[in-house]
C-alpha cells in the first residue's frame, strides 16, 4: 500500500505542470536598427529621438500562453512618453498594437522592438549636440533621418545616451493561468 501511494504520488507529481512565473523570461537582446530622429517641419527644430530596443520573451512551458502587453517605462518623464511596438519577424518590423493579445507557442521565444520617444525640443544640451543630424535633415530635404545603431550612438554621444536611458525599463504583462492574476516582469534596458 505505502508503495501504491508513493507511485500514484509521484506520477501526480510528474503530469500534473504547476504554472511557474519562471515560464515566461524576458531579456533585452543587442539590435542593429537605426536610431530615427525627427524634426518639426514647420519650425525646423529637432524634436523627437526615437530608440529601438529589442527583447526576447521566451515561453518555457509546454502551453500556449498571451503577453498582453509590453511597455516602455521612462525614468527621465515620469510615465509621460510614448513608444511604438514591433515584431521582429525574419528581419522584419511587423507592427504590433499593445491592446491586441500577442501569443507565444509552448517552448518558442519572440522578439519585439519597442521604439522609445524620447521628446528633445526643449533640451538645449541635446539639440546642440545633434546639431550635425539637423544639417544633414536639411541638406536631404526631410523631417525624418534614420541612423545608426544604438552601440554607434553610444560610442558618439555616451552622456547623452545615459542621460535618455539611465533608469528606463520595459514591462511585459501577462496572466497567471492557474490564477488570472496579472504577472508584470520588467527589465532595465541596457545600453
């Protein structure tokens, strides 16, 4: 009897998956993409710098799970800002809307790109030290210029890059299965 039980135990034990809040890992993951600035084409003054990071958000269980959103989180305006969302698809940005569920398949990972907005208009010390991207606009005729990587800016301008990110983050929200509560995981970015 002691050996029936501890056998039915033990199966239990084996079949029966408890949902794990380590079934989801999210990880910010180095990208490439181009850095896009823009300016105000009616005062041509630059105003927006706009920053993709990507993340990869791996699903470890054996069930389908939803993400239902993934945020950016400024340190720098206090929640105010926003951001544009990706899929990164066999080297393609496929927009993603953060109100739309997005479903991850059992043992599979997805990236996203989220594109930060960081608003520089009134940031003389930013303005100044892009200066040579406004010419470039000009000379080009456009209100919009994609350029290097974030690890290229980086290495050109590292104060302003750690005073735009220092202290920012991006949240993936999902629900437990077993309860529906809603699970927040966040990272800091890196850069």
């Amino acid at each position: 009897m002691k050996t029936f039980f501890i056998l039915t135990s033990l199966l239990l034990l084996v079949n029966c998956k408890s949902y794990n809040q380590q079934d989801i890992y999210i990880s910010q993951v180095e990208t490439d993409l181009s850095l896009i600035l823009t300016k105000n084409k009616r005062t041509n003054q630059l105003r927006l710098l706009q920053i993709p990071i990507r993340v990869k958000v791996k699903n470890n269980s054996s069930e389908e799970d939803n993400i239902v959103s993934i945020d950016y989180n400024y340190n720098r305006y206090k929640g105010l800002g926003g951001s544009l969302l990706f899929e990164l698809r066999e080297n393609s940005l496929i927009k993603k809307s953060n109100e739309q569920k997005k479903k991850i398949l059992p043992d599979n990972s997805i990236s996203f790109v989220v594109y930060s907005s960081h608003f520089i208009e009134k940031d003389s010390d930013l303005i100044s030290a892009l200066e040579v991207y406004k010419i470039k606009m000009n000379s080009l005729k456009q209100d919009t210029l994609a350029f290097g990587s974030l690890k290229e800016f980086k290495n050109t301008f590292p104060k302003i890059v750690n005073k735009l990110l220092q202290g920012d983050s991006v949240s993936l929200h999902y629900r437990d299965k077993s309860t529906k509560d809603f699970i927040v995981k966040t990272i800091p970015v890196q850069f």
